[in-house]
C-alpha cells in the first residue's frame, strides 16, 4: 500500500497536523490520482470540530480535489495517465437497490463520503483531498477540462455543484428573480452560476461590504440584510432563494420574500435547529426545501458548463501550513472568496 502524506485533526477542535496513513491498493477499476490542490468547504470545519456530531478521528478533510492521474486500473476506460481530473464530495455510491438512479445517486442509500465516511473496500474510515494522493473508483471521477485553471476549478467540485444543483432543478434561468443570501465560498459561486444562466440575481448579504465583488460577479442587485427596510422592500420578489450560510438566522423573514409558489432552498446547514413558522408558507403556497450537492452525472454537467462559461471560483491559493489560520479566517468571513491549499506544499 501506498503512504499518503496529508494534515489531520487528531480530535474535536484539534489543530490540524501534519499526517500519513496508508491509501489502499487500487483495484483493475481503480484511477490513481496525484492530488495538487485541494479548496477549503466550510464544512470540513464543521467535520473538525464535530459539529454536526458524527466526526471519526484521525480526519483527512478536503472534497474539492483537483490533481493528475498517475496510473489506472486494466479495467478503466474514461481515464490515462496525466488527464487532469477532480474528486467531490464522495466516492461511492449504491450499487445494487432497484432506486439506484445516476440523476440522484447523491440521495440514496449507500453514499461513501470523500472523508469521514466509510470505505467499503476495507472498511475503513475515508480520507479526504488534504493530502498528496488518493484511490477512487473510476465512476466518482470527474474530467477537468485543459481551459480551467486547476487550482481555481477545484472548488468547483463542492461549492460549484452545491450551487449548480439547485439553480438548475428550481430552473433558474431568464425570466426568473434568484436571490442568493450569503456572499462567501457559495454565495460567490452562485452568483455567476446563476447570472450565466440568464436570470436576474440578487445578492442577500449582511452588510454591503462586498456589493462591488457581487455587482462585478454578476449580480443585478444587493441588498444590506442588516437593514429592515430590506426585507419590506423586497416582500414577495423572488421565484427561488438559495440560502448558503451555515449560521441560524431567520427563514421565516426570508420565505416572506418569495413570491406565489416560490421555493427558499436551503444549502448551508447550520449546526443548531432553526424554527419556521407555518404561516410564513402557507398563505402564499410557498416551499421550504433542501438541496445537497449533485451526481457525477450533474457534476461533470457544471464542470463543462463552467468550462463553457468561464466560470471558476475566486480563490486565495495557501501551503498546509496555513490551514490552521485560514480555517479562523473562514469563521470571520475573511476571505473572498476560496481557500485552496496547494498540496505540493506538503513536501
């Protein structure tokens, strides 16, 4: 077996260090993949920290993975080495119940998660992209094209398709108001996501701090959510809200902005309940839903619709030795609008 070298956190709220493990042998439907970059999700530091209670340690974060193939299974296909490829959010997926569905694999029984879950192959728990290599089965690996940078496209493999997945199933597009509550790793994304496909974007943010970045990203309008007037102002506007920060603030107030049947979609998971009120829906018809990343299938679709678009994420490129102090800027929404940790650093 090959020894991964990577940075772990030994322990809830731990800092992470730096770490080796043992990356299991591939097998004949195996890609082998030199991780080069790999961006910072929010949630690896809800997983850290054990937010959302169910972390395993030592922990590998890191799902938005961009690198080269160096070697293949006898069995691969899709891949050779020194094609330019991605890993997101899992690894696996069921294989076997008759739901099985590759439109929506992401919401079945079976997942395997990039780190933090469990491997099948060994049984043992799942390391994720801050490290120098992983092992993953050809069907959870995605084509990056040569027109996207790598650093900047890796965190198009969380961020991206987060965002992507409920545009494109709420059917953002001309015609429709999209308001999208949060500027930072997902807000951001989602606004140029949304403004290439053609519908009117607003930006919910907490101040105005950041108008000139979502203006310039493609935003139509950008309102001051700490302002009361705003959301008077704004009563009944949207078709479609994505909500992407993972702090509880009021949905209620947020569902009183949607229009007749329109939908608050909820991508940032906060890691305390949030109480919503009856009639903040049910008087206009109006949904409350949930969106959870995308399949390979929707995945490799955002990747080459941001390779068609010109889309990447704006990144603030870091050593793992930074990580520890950029996990605190996330937390104090010091950054626009990506870490991505460049893992040549690891030595």
């Amino acid at each position: 077996m090959a020894i991964a070298k990577a940075y772990a956190a030994s322990a809830a709220k731990a800092p992470l260090a730096p770490f080796s493990f043992q990356r299991r042998e591939p097998n004949d439907d195996d890609v082998v993949i030199a991780i080069r970059y790999c961006g910072i999700c929010h949630s690896d530091i809800h997983m850290v920290d054990n937010g959302w209670g169910n972390s395993v340690y030592p922990l590998v974060p890191g799902h938005e993975i961009a690198g080269e193939v160096t070697a293949v299974g006898a069995k691969v296909t899709k891949f050779k080495v020194g094609d330019r490829v991605g890993v997101g959010c899992f690894v696996d997926s069921c294989t076997t119940c008759a739901e099985r569905d590759v439109d929506r694999e992401q919401y079945l029984p079976g997942l395997v998660l990039t780190f933090g879950g469990i491997d099948p192959a060994t049984g043992e728990p799942t390391h994720g992209g801050y490290s120098d290599s992983i092992v993953v089965k050809e069907g959870y690996v995605l084509s990056i094209p040569s027109s996207l940078a790598l650093d900047a496209a890796a965190p198009l493999l969380c961020a991206g398709i987060t965002l992507y997945s409920p545009l494109r199933h709420w059917q953002a597009g001309p015609g429709k108001k999209v308001a999208i509550v949060g500027m930072g790793g997902l807000g951001h994304m989602g606004v140029k996501l949304a403004h290439a496909m053609g519908a009117e974007v607003t930006v919910l943010s907490q101040s105005l701090a950041k108008k000139d970045d979502g203006l310039r990203l493609g935003a139509d309008h950008y309102y001051a959510t700490s302002d009361a007037d705003t959301f008077a102002t704004l009563a009944g506007s949207f078709d479609l809200i994505v909500c992407t920060v993972s702090a509880s603030i009021d949905w209620n107030a947020y569902l009183s902005l949607l229009k007749v049947d329109g939908t608050f979609v909820v991508v940032g998971a906060p890691e305390q309940p949030v109480p919503v009120h009856a009639f903040a829906v049910i008087p206009h018809r109006r949904s409350l839903a949930g969106s959870m990343i995308g399949s390979i299938k929707e995945t490799q679709e955002m990747i080459d619709f941001c390779a068609e678009h010109n889309i990447v994420a704006d990144i603030e490129t870091i050593g793992v030795e930074q990580i520890n102090a950029a996990y605190q800027r996330v937390l104090s929404s010091d950054v626009r609008y990506r870490f991505v940790i460049d893992m040549a650093t690891l030595g």
